[in-house]
C-alpha cells in the first residue's frame, strides 16, 4: 500500500505544506519543528490530486476550506501560536526567498569583508601591494571593501 502523504503545519506561525524531507521538519518560516495534519483534516498529497484531476480552479475552494478549518480549530489554539509571525509569514517568506535568489547570484567563494559582512570586494593587485608595503598601509593585506573601504 503506498504511503499517502499528508500536509505539515507550524504551530506558531501556521506556515504549513508538504514537505519533501520528512528528517527536516523545521518551519522555513520560523525554524519551529512542523507537525503532520490530523488525518480527519484530509490534506493528503492524494486529496491534492484528485482536485487536480476534478480540475484545480473549479475545486480550489474545497482545499481551502480544509485549511482554514485546520487553522480555526487547531493551529490558532496552539500555546505556541504568534499571532504576529502569522500575520507576517508571507513577508518573512519573501524576504528568505530574496536572500535565497542573491546568495545565488553571488559568485562562488566570494570574500566578505570582516568589518562591515559586504560582499563587495575587490583583491588588491600585486602592484598596490607593493605600494601599500612603501606606505605600511596595506602590508600584508589582500583584499579592499568597496562598501566601507577597509583593507584586509
């Protein structure tokens, strides 16, 4: 018998979805543990399916009020639940989600620099190094930061 797979929900900020790692059931919301639907609630990954096979738009609405139900009688009545982190679990996804596309972006093994965390840095060539030596200003240093200027 295939194993039917069931939506998880955050008690504190009522993030809730499938998860693909059943050994990380950490919220990417708030980082709290995620707890598997009570059965009767029927988010079943199955469910999911059969709406989209009766077809998705027309029965979006039976999903929903699953959920919502979930929310009204089990997440909202958690002693763990934030009514804040709730409010603004889909700014804070958005935001991890932004930070996730630029840490992306960012070239593989990019320098941070250690006074101000930028990642906007440049390596000092051999030349001004060997300047910098006549000046002891930047002996010994092979990077500058061109958020707040320093040498490291």
């Amino acid at each position: 018998m295939q194993r039917s797979e069931f939506e998880y929900y955050c008690p504190r900020c009522g993030n809730l979805h499938f998860l693909k790692d059943e050994t990380n059931k950490k919220c990417s919301v708030c980082g709290h543990e995620m707890l598997e639907t009570p059965h009767e609630y029927n988010l079943s990954r199955t469910f999911w399916d059969e709406l989209s096979e009766l077809g998705w738009r027309e029965n979006e609405h039976l999903f929903d009020e699953k959920e919502q139900r979930l929310f009204d009688e089990i997440i909202s009545k958690s002693p763990e639940f934030d009514i804040d982190l709730y409010n603004n679990k889909d700014s804070i996804k958005e935001q991890k989600y932004q930070e996730f596309l630029e840490l992306l972006e960012s070239p593989i093994g990019k320098v941070k620099c250690p006074y101000c965390h930028s990642t906007n840095t440049t390596k000092i060539s051999i030349g001004d190094r060997y300047i910098g030596t006549v000046n002891f200003a930047a002996f010994g240093k092979q990077w500058h930061c061109n958020g707040c200027g320093s040498d490291f």
